[in-house]
C-alpha cells in the first residue's frame, strides 16, 4: 500500500470491470544519478518502479492466455512500452522516463509478447496526471465530442 506522505512516489492500480479482486500498487523512486536527478534526453524524470500485485488469478481463467504484462504510456497510450511480466507479489518494472504517464497490466498469449493485444486486467495513472483537467479526452478530442444542439447556443441561436 501507499504510505502516508508518500502519495507523489505512490500510484494505485485498479482492477477494470468484470474482474473482481485485484488490485497493486506502482512506488516511484527517483532513479539514481551522478547528478542528483536523474532526467532522460527529453528532460523527463526518470523513475524506477516497482509493482505490487494482488489477487491476480491464473491467466488461463481470463481466456486463453498464459502471462501477465506489465506495460506503461502516455496518457493518449502512444507510445505503449513493454516493461515485462508481472505476477502477484513484487515486480521490478524498470526505469520509467515519462512526465505523466498509465500503468496497464493485460493477460497475453505469452510471456514474450512484444505488442499489447490482450485483456486488459489493471490500470493505473502516474501522480503526475492529477495535474490534467478531469476533461482532459474531450479537450483531446476538441469540439467535435459536443452535442449537436451545444453549437447552437454558443453561436447565440439557443
């Protein structure tokens, strides 16, 4: 679980519907550097993650898969990056060098898939996104996700 005070370094990773529990928790330590901050040559920070994972059941109850992968993104999910398998307990993710950034854990066909494809089991967004305005997909999207008659009353027929 997170600690308390620790809620900057500390992401929860929530179970998606139709799967009952499970759950983890992703901690962020900054990765360590010469410099005192480690920073990737786009200026992110760089972060080393661990999982801890819950209540995951055996893939082949999910339908025909055989592993658990751990995957991260931005938050628009391009680009996916493989950071490898997971199962329940703890798991080195590796280094993370986003600035804002989703956890995804899926049930695949292998363990050696280089591609998310399967069921998407856990997700999970970095501290970071708590910075997004919760619209942030309709503000992606632009104005076409508005209703018909909202056109109206911004042009002043309504």
């Amino acid at each position: 679980m997170c600690a308390a005070g620790q809620d900057l370094y500390c992401m929860h990773l929530d179970a998606t519907p139709g799967i009952a529990g499970l759950g983890g928790v992703v901690h962020l330590r900054l990765a360590p550097s010469i410099f005192g901050v480690a920073v990737s040559p786009e200026g992110a920070l760089m972060y080393d993650a661990r999982a801890e994972l819950a209540g995951l059941p055996d893939p082949q109850t999910l339908g025909p898969y055989r592993a658990y992968i751990a995957w991260v993104a931005t938050p628009m999910l391009d680009p996916i990056l493989r950071l490898g398998r997971v199962t329940n307990g703890q798991n080195r993710l590796g280094t993370i060098s986003f600035n804002k950034f989703v956890i995804l854990v899926t049930a695949e066909p292998s363990a050696e898939v280089t591609e998310r494809g399967g069921r998407l089991v856990l997700r999970g967004q970095s501290p970071s996104t708590r910075l997004q305005p919760a619209d942030v997909m309709q503000l992606a999207l632009g104005v076409a996700s508005l209703p018909q008659d909202s056109h109206a009353a911004h042009a002043g027929g309504g």
